[in-house]
C-alpha cells in the first residue's frame, strides 16, 4: 500500500495565510525640485483647489504618472515623480536608471532590491526588463574602464619621459576565479603596474557561453551551426582548456608579444627599403632577460601543482632585442608556500598504507589461505615518516616552510645594488641553510650541517653563532636532539631541495615583488559579486570593471560615471566617507605592522644579549 503524499511544509503556511492580511498601501519617491516646479506652474482656478491622482497610466518601475487636477475646472496637469526622459517608449527614465545603476556598482541582485523596496512598499521593474538594463551598465562599466585605463598609462608614460608605444616596465599579473578553487567557468585576470601600483588592463576568461548552450538544446546541429555562424563574433566563450591552466596560458600569449610586432615592423621597413638599425641597446633591463652564459642551465622547471617555471631563453635572431620578451617573476609569498605543499604531498606518499601477504590455516580443512592486511610504510631507516623525535613532524614541516619564505624575503631586500651572480649565490646559501640546517649528518658532522648558515656572531644559527663568538665560554644553548631531523631525510628531501633553490627559480625572486596588490583586487572584485551565486560573463565583466576603478581612485571615481544625472549631496558625502574611511584603515594597519615589526625586532635583540649574558646572580657575587 503506497503512502499518501504529504503535502509540502511551505503549502500548509500557505493555506492558512488570511488575504486580508495585505493591503493596498503604496508610496513613490519624488524628485523634489521638479515636484515644486510642476506644482508652483500647474493650473488652479482662483475658486478652486488641485487634487493629486496617482498613478492615471501604469508605473513603470520606479517611475510613476500621476496628474494634479482643478476641481473648478478640471483642467488636468501631468505630474511624473521625475522629469520625463523622451522618447518615452524607448528611454529608460531616471529613477530606474539610478537604481539599476546602483545594483551594477554594488552587485546587490534583483531578488534582494526587490525585497527591500517591497518592504517599503515601492514598485519595481519585471526582472527580465531589470536584467536587460542592468547588462546595459555593465558594457557601459567595462567601456568607461578602459578610458580609465588609457589616462593611467599615458601619465604613467608620461612620468617616466617615455613617448614610444612599447614601455619596457614590471607588473603584477594573478588570476581570480568565480568559484573556489580551479574547477571555476569564468576567470579575472588583472594586470597592475608595480611602480605605481595602479591597475592598468584587465581580463575576463570564460569557458562557455550561455547563449550556445541554450541554442544547441533548442536547435538541430545545422541550424545551430547556421545560427553560430553571426553569433560567433559575440561569443562569451573566449578560452579553451582548463581553469587551472588560465594563468600559465595567459603568460603563453604574451610572452613573445612584443617581439613579434618588432618582426612585423623591421619586415615592412625592408619592405620599404628602409632597413634595419641594430643600434639599440639589447642588454636586458632589469628584472628583464638574460642570456645563457648567465648560468641558466638549470632549464625548466615543471612543479607538481601546475606551476611552471621557464629557465632563461636566448633568442635565436641576434637582431631582436631580448628585452622585448616578458619575463615571468614569482611572488615570494606563493614561492615560500610550495615548501609546505611539497612537503605535504611527500608525506601522503611516505604515510600511506602497504599490503601484506600472511599465510592462515583453517581447522575444518587444514588448508592454508592468503589473508591480505596493510600496514603502514617504513622509510629506509626502518622507522616512520612522523610521530617521534628526528622524524618529520608537522611543526617540523612548518618551520622549514617559514624559513625558507624567510630566507628569500630577506636576500631579496639585501640584493639590490649586488651584482646578479653575487645575489644568486647569497640566495642560493641561504634557501640551502632553511633545509640543511635542520637535517643531522649521516656521521653527525655539524660543520657539514651548518655549512651555509650565516657565519656571524648574531647569527640565527645557534652553531654558527658559538663558532663565531669571541667568548669560547658562552652561555648559547644547545638545540634539542628532536628539533633536527634524521639523515635520511637528506635523500628524500634532496629533489625538493634542488628545485626550489634552483638559480633559474630563484633569479624570478630577487626584487621581492608579491602579488598583495592582486590580493587586495581580487578580495574588492568578490566583494562586488557574491562566488555563491550564479552570473554569467557579461556581470562578471561588469564586476570586474568598477573593482579595478575601485582599487585605483576609490569610491569618488563613480561620480565621474553618475555625472549623467546630477550628483545629489547625500551620494557624493556618501564617496568621499568610503574613501576616507578606507585611508584612515590603511594609515591604522601601516601603524600597526610598522609597530609589530619593530617589537619583533626589538624581542630578537634582546634575546641575542641573553645568549651572551654571563654573569649569574648569586649570592655576594658582586662586588659592593
């Protein structure tokens, strides 16, 4: 017998819901001077008086038609709560724009206006009409942004007395996604200048496209290709391949940008008969390409995760300047955080259980059987990968992740004015001391341990630091047996030692450039657009534009795009307190950082002056 179909929770609710419980209760939001000046002109007979009538022809949104009316005569006089934008029928009016206008810039969706101004009670725009204009902004955001960016590049040209069309400079490229993680269908890719630190270009990458997928299910493939064929140049999908691959491919399709519109150039003035001048300048600027004798043998570098690092490259055509190639730098938060990412996968790889084969007899027929267990590996000292004092602990693997994210940062800040060779070689030592100044000797040889740590009397290693110091009888403490790892973790860490202090990786390090400028963006773009609920390409888009003018002059740039409609004073304090209030944060959190920094300093010099403080108070042990 089957069970009757309860109904839902929601239709019960439903059902008891008295109708009288709504009511026909509205409001409109009026312009004020044009309500003055509509009612200081309408027509009033001296014996009589004017009646509002509200809403004589449907509303249209936020817009509504009223008439005021003499009851003498009744003469009728049109009175719209705005100014009436002509041609009526095919003009969007003023109020709706305001609020469409709002949504584009803020990202609140239709669902969410239409509950707030229901609550007031105001009507609003069908969704579909809501929807049609509010893409309409979103081109007119991205179109406005670019304008936004040309002025940026000419004063940024114009700063650095540069007037050709190619600028050899340095930016920061990172890639966003819609959704977590690299399974997203659209992608943000932003470009900022890192002298200036303003945003110059942006890119969206879409994998689909919403109008193909809806055609391909409503046509057969002839009239779909048929159709394809004049929506081809309006096609949202501009990407193929993986999300995870955006960045990599993006970098691809510049890389030799530049280069070749130098060739197309120097073979139309052969062409021409003009030929070639060779008299530029090829050396490499800085943070720029260098050649091979610069010792980039260690080629290219391909990481588990997807990264790819290029080793140097020397063009074969000695005529083309190499420094019309991009060069890819790293940032050095993403490059101190893959220790910990190849550290992890090592560790699933060590830790994971390995079958066993016992022999079992049953006693009923005295047979043997093969009974399969697992148990877990053992490296090639016959003990575990963890759990245990010299094996590789969790906070183990934390601090050699921190100390070579530490090691970087700080060559990086010392290299400048250092010769290119010299400040690899400083680099190189000191991502070397982040591992092998943990990891024990096969013959606990100490000195073989602490090779490539500094050779200081301040220095962080505690070794080195008793090796250097003038006082033979210091009081420096001896590390803990289990802070150091046992030997054979040499030759397991030995192929991620090599890759990440590579010359040709650590090169892209030197200038400790980070992408934080990115991070900022890309936290301003999401803030615009929720990742939890759906869009597609031309909202993205349209997110991305005002998050890149955002990040660039802040809140106060808007008023430039209202500047079609008259900037009323609550929108413009509005601006100005956002913008204010965001310097106020930033000068606050620079503070903040200055003081912490310093009181990390400050900690690390007293504790320095503790190693070296010998004297023991006891009893009369000074002299009075």
């Amino acid at each position: 017998m089957s069970k009757e179909k309860r109904p839902h929770k929601i239709h019960v609710k439903m059902a008891i819901v008295p109708e009288a419980s709504s009511t026909s209760k509205a409001s409109q939001i009026f312009d004020m001077q044009h309500f003055q000046h509509t009612l200081n002109t309408a027509h009033v007979c001296s014996d009589g008086r004017l009646e509002f009538s509200a809403d004589v022809l449907p509303s249209v949104g936020l817009f509504h038609q009223n008439v005021l009316r003499c009851t003498k005569c009744n003469t009728e006089t049109p009175m719209t709560n705005f100014p009436v934008i002509y041609p009526f029928e095919s003009k969007q009016q003023e109020p709706n724009q305001r609020l469409i206008l709002a949504a584009a810039t803020t990202g609140v969706g239709y669902r969410a206006i239409k509950t707030v101004m229901s609550s007031l009670p105001l009507s609003i725009q069908s969704e579909k009409s809501f929807l049609h204009q509010l893409h309409k902004h979103y081109d007119g955001l991205h179109n406005f942004t670019q304008q936004h960016f040309e002025q940026i590049i000419k004063k940024i040209k114009s700063r650095n007395n540069h007037r050709s069309e190619i600028m050899d400079t340095t930016v920061s490229i990172d890639g966003t996604w819609k959704r977590r993680g690299h399974i997203s269908n659209f992608g943000i890719v932003y470009v900022i200048d890192v002298q200036s630190g303003l945003c110059i270009d942006y890119e969206v990458l879409s994998l689909f496209c919403e109008a193909c997928i809806m055609k391909q299910s409503k046509l057969s493939r002839t009239k779909f290709l048929k159709w394809y064929k004049k929506h081809k140049s309006f096609c949202n999908k501009n990407y193929d391949g993986t999300s995870k691959s955006m960045e990599k491919e993006a970098f691809e399709a510049i890389k030799y940008y530049y280069v070749e519109q130098y060739q197309q150039q120097e073979q139309q003035r052969i062409y021409l008969g003009q030929g070639t001048d060779h008299s530029e300048n090829d050396e490499s600027s800085e943070g720029g390409v260098h050649s091979e004798d610069d010792e980039s043998a260690e080629g290219n570098v391909h990481s588990e995760d997807g990264d790819y690092y290029e080793g140097d490259h020397q063009l074969q055509d000695d005529s083309v300047p190499s420094k019309l190639i991009v060069v890819k730098e790293d940032c050095i938060n993403h490059v101190g955080k893959r220790v910990m990412k190849y550290l992890l996968d090592l560790k699933r790889d060590k830790t994971r259980r390995i079958s066993t084969t016992k022999e079992a007899s049953t006693s009923s027929t005295s047979t043997a059987s093969k009974k399969e267990s697992t148990k877990q590996q053992l490296l090639g000292d016959n003990k575990k990968w963890g759990s245990g004092a010299g094996r590789m602990t969790n906070n183990m693997m934390k601090k050699l992740s921190n100390s070579y994210g530490l090691a970087i940062r700080q060559v990086s800040s010392l290299s400048s004015g250092k010769e290119l060779n010299e400040a690899l070689d400083t680099m190189q030592k000191a991502c070397l001391a982040a591992f092998y100044h943990y990891i024990k000797t096969s013959d606990n040889n100490e000195e073989e341990q602490h090779k490539y740590c500094p050779k200081t009397d301040d220095s962080w290693c505690f070794y080195q630091q008793t090796k250097m110091s003038k006082d033979k009888n210091n009081n420096v403490k001896q590390k803990k047996k289990h802070d150091f790892l046992d030997p054979i973790f040499r030759e397991i860490l030995q192929p991620i030692i090599l890759k990440l202090t590579c010359k040709s990786l650590l090169r892209r390090c030197l200038r400790g450039i980070t992408q934080n400028s990115n991070e900022s963006l890309n936290s301003i773009v999401w803030s615009i657009l929720s990742k939890s609920k759906h869009h597609e390409f031309r909202s993205v888009r349209g997110s991305a534009a005002p998050a890149a003018m955002l990040f660039n002059s802040g809140s106060s740039i808007l008023i430039d795009y209202f500047n079609e409609f008259d900037v009323s004073k609550p929108l413009f304090e509005h601006l100005i307190t956002k913008d204010r209030k965001r310097i106020n944060n930033s000068s606050h959190n620079s503070e903040q950082r200055q003081k912490r920094i310093e009181q990390k300093g400050s900690d690390r010099q007293n504790a320095i002056t503790a190693k070296h403080d010998l004297k023991d108070y006891n009893p009369g042990a000074f002299d009075l």
